[in-house]
C-alpha cells in the first residue's frame, strides 16, 4: 500500500503526521500539489509538482493510484474516483469516504455548491480541532496497522 496526498489543501498539521507516519512505519507516501510543498528528506516521502489547472493533481493521483492504495483529501469527487478505482480516500478529519457514504457526500457538496452559486452565504468547514487531529490519528494507525492484510475493517 501506498499513500497518495492531495496536498494543495492538506492542513500543515496533517502533513506533519503523515512525514512522521511514513518514517515510522516505512510506507511509501506522495505529496502531489501544483505548488512546492516542503517536505522532509527521506527515502518513504516524495513530492510531485504538477502544472496549474483544475484537477491537474487529482488526475494525477488517479492515474498512479492503485487497488488498496490509500489517499488523503477533502476532495470528494476525487474520492469517487478513488473508490471507484479500489483505492481508500480518508478525509482530514479521519472519515472514510466508503462506497456507502460517497454518493450522499457527492449529493450534499454539489447541493452546497447550487446554494453557493445563486448567493447564498453556506460558510465553511470548521478549521480543524483537536477532536479532528486524533480521530485522523487514529485512523490512519489503523489503516498502517491492517497493511498488507486482504481486506481493510473500519
């Protein structure tokens, strides 16, 4: 398994426990952005810096994902397409888009996004708190945990 990182939005934090995850665990993780994203020297963390445009990364991801590959994003049409490729998407707030849950998920944003474009004020998400931060933690240590094993539980 790898671990793919949508990262033109990933919270710093959260890119902090993924170079730390990669070191302690040896498992192969890749920052793809289409801006430089530091990262720290180490033989289990890559950077790929795609051109500018819409969903240049997200593509990219896609084209290098694969089955029982995992992937962090708040993206949810990447994660459609993550999960319709056989891979495991994990938001940054440590929720699992599922087969389950993604086309309810899908509905909701582009019904966010009608609501959006007629003017109406939707606001945001709410910045990431510590809650967010452990339940990501804890899945993703889970996730590290099941490594290799045929079929993932959550």
């Amino acid at each position: 398994m790898k671990i793919w990182v949508d990262s033109d939005a990933c919270p710093v934090v959260i890119r902090d426990m993924l170079h730390r995850a990669a070191e302690r665990t040896e498992t192969l993780v890749t920052f793809v952005a289409n801006q430089f994203i530091r990262t720290p020297p180490s033989k289990y963390i890559k950077f790929i810096q795609v051109s500018r445009g819409f969903d240049v990364a997200d593509n990219e991801i896609v084209n290098r994902l694969e089955s029982g590959d995992l992937v962090i994003t708040g993206d949810i049409p990447l994660a459609a397409e993550v999960i319709e490729k056989g891979g495991l998407a994990l938001n940054h707030r440590g929720e699992f888009y599922t087969p389950e849950n993604i086309r309810e998920a899908l509905n909701m944003r582009d019904f966010m996004d009608s609501l959006r474009s007629s003017g109406i004020e939707t606001g945001g998400q709410s910045a990431l708190n510590q809650s967010d931060r452990q339940a990501f933690a804890n899945q993703l240590n889970k996730c590290l945990a099941n490594m290799g094993k045929e079929e993932l539980v959550f």
